[in-house]
C-alpha cells in the first residue's frame, strides 16, 4: 500500500453556513432566533416532529432539524395555548438546531416566542414537508461526506479523474498545464479536496479562493478559464487513479510489466495507484494520457499486461511441450 499526503477534516457545520449556502435556493425566511444562527449541526438528519407533538417521546432524536408540515401546524391549532406551549417546550431544546415551517404557513405564535427565546432559528419555506425533507436531507449528507484536503493537481484525461501528486518543483502543475494544452480539464491545482460520495467513490474540488488558477514556478498565477477558455475547466471530478511524479532514481527498480497493480487508500476507497519516474527527454504529458488510456481500457476488461504474460505462458508451454516431444523422439 502506498503512502498519500492528506489531511483530515473536522466538520465544523453551523446553521448560518446551511442558511447562508442554500437559504435562497429552499426559499427560506428567517422569522425568529437570530442569534442562534451560530449553532452548530451536527446530524446529518432531518425529522417531521409528528407523533413527538402528542407528548410520546421514545426514540425522539433532539439533535435533527425539525420540519413542521401542515399536519403538525393544525394539530398545534387545535390545542389549548398552555398544551400547544407544553408541547413545544419538550421538543425545542438547546440543541435543535433549526426550526423550518413549510408551505408558507404562519408558524404558531408560542413557536415564535420559544425560538426566540431559546435562540433557536425559526424558517419559513413555501414547499411542502416532504419537498423539504429530501431537499433538505440530501444537501445534509453532501457537506457531511468523509472529506480530506490532499496535496496535488487533479485534471480529467480522456473523462478519467487523474491526481498528480509528488514533490514541490517536480512538475505538477507544468504537466497539468500540457495536458490542458491538449484539451484536457483542469479541476484544482496544488489543493485538492476530496469527498467520499455514498461511502463508494470519490469526488475531487478546489477551494473557491484558486478556483481555475495555477502557479508556474517563472510565470506565477494564471487563469486557466481565460487563457484557455471555460471548456478547459470543470468544478469537481471523480478521482479515479493517483500518479506520483518522482526523479528518476537510477537506483530504484521501476516495473515494466505492469502486472502488479498497486492501488492507494483515500478515505477507506481503494484507488489505482501509479508511480512516473521523470528525467529529461521523457515526455510526462503523453505518459500521462497513456495511463489514463490504459485505465479505461482495465475497466472495459481488457488488461495489456495480463493478456501479455497469458501469450507469455502459452508460448513456454507449447515450446516446453515440443522440447519434451522431441527428446520422447530421440529416446526412441
């Protein structure tokens, strides 16, 4: 197993970044608790108090957003207002992080007064409960996927998501800039973030502060989007192999079959894992195209290697086989 440069991540996620990040795009109105927008989210989960409001609280998790349907806001009407403040009171703690109330509805005045008081942000959104749960879930489970900031350059070859990683000054970003010169795309340059997606696979970015730049030792920054034009980028790719520049050592043995795959670990998903000796004269670039190539044709099912030493074999069989013949021959 190779060894990969990374850091980890401690999500640190506050209902200000989720308000500030996707409030426009739920619709959310901030109606009451302001103050509270610094709390922090800290399950992936979100929950239709319903049954909760009757006063049965078994397996009630505190920790979740709360969504009010339409159900829950006539049931809450219906109520006396010291039942309706009871009720309210039990569910809405210190920690719940927010409060939305779907539908446009006019959320129950002790709900106000609650959040208010308890500094718990209250929302209104026009779609319905159900809309929000799984708009609301599915953009929970993305900010909170497994993530690590890596150290390299990551492009999209042939729709294959290649990260380059190796030493500072060993050509990262000049072979990333060839390869755009090709036509491929530039996803980040020098950080790399990376997601692990439905605990399966991996999606790399970069931070929106060098998003479509890179640095050329003699040139400095350069808008890749500007000088090669928007097709030349992408905002996010699928890792699928890891290549490692490094000098070429005269000392280091390095395969020339390639029949001994070598795969990597990035956040517990197993990814292919090359490493590229360089010195002058060989030509990084195509070197590159070649493995991400090569990658495409593996997962077609077809292996250059495999299918080589199986030819390999075949062939010293049969020569072993006519060499055995022919002393049965001689023997004779």
């Amino acid at each position: 197993m190779a060894e990969l440069l990374c850091t980890g991540d401690d999500i640190v996620y506050l209902v200000q970044h989720f308000f500030e990040q996707h409030g426009k795009h739920l619709g959310l109105e901030l109606l009451a608790g302001a103050q509270g927008l610094s709390r922090k989210i800290h399950k992936a989960e979100v929950h239709r108090p319903g049954l909760s409001l009757t006063g049965y609280l078994k397996g009630f998790v505190f920790s979740r957003i709360l969504v009010f349907g339409k159900q829950e806001i006539e049931f809450l009407r219906e109520l006396d207002p010291s039942v309706r403040m009871e009720r309210l009171k039990v569910i809405l703690t210190t920690t719940t992080p927010a409060v939305i109330v779907s539908r446009g509805l006019t959320a129950p005045k002790e709900m106000i007064a609650i959040c208010e008081a308890m500094h718990i942000p209250l929302f209104r959104a026009t779609s319905t409960a159900t809309n929000l749960l799984s708009r609301v879930a599915f953009l929970l489970l993305e900010e909170f996927c497994p993530s690590v900031t890596l150290h390299g350059t990551l492009v999209e070859v042939f729709g294959v998501g290649v990260l380059i990683q190796g030493e500072s000054s060993v050509g990262k970003s000049e072979a990333a800039l060839g390869l755009i010169e090709r036509g491929h795309r530039l996803i980040s340059d020098d950080v790399v973030r990376v997601k692990k997606k439905e605990g399966a696979y991996l999606v790399g970015s970069g931070p929106d502060l060098t998003r479509h730049l890179m640095e050329i030792r003699g040139i400095g920054i350069i808008n890749v989007a500007h000088l090669y034009g928007a097709v030349c980028v992408r905002p996010d790719k699928g890792i699928d192999i890891v290549v490692k520049l490094e000098e070429w050592d005269d000392q280091h043995f390095y395969d020339r079959v390639g029949l001994d795959e070598k795969f990597i670990d990035v956040l517990g998903v197993s990814v292919p894992y090359h490493l590229l000796p360089v010195k002058p004269g060989r030509d990084v670039v195509l070197l590159l195209e070649t493995i991400a190539l090569n990658h495409r044709l593996k997962d077609m099912g077809y292996n250059s290697a495999k299918e080589f030493n199986a030819k390999l074999l075949e062939t010293i069989a049969r020569r072993k086989k006519k060499t055995q013949e022919r002393m049965e021959e001689f023997s004779r």
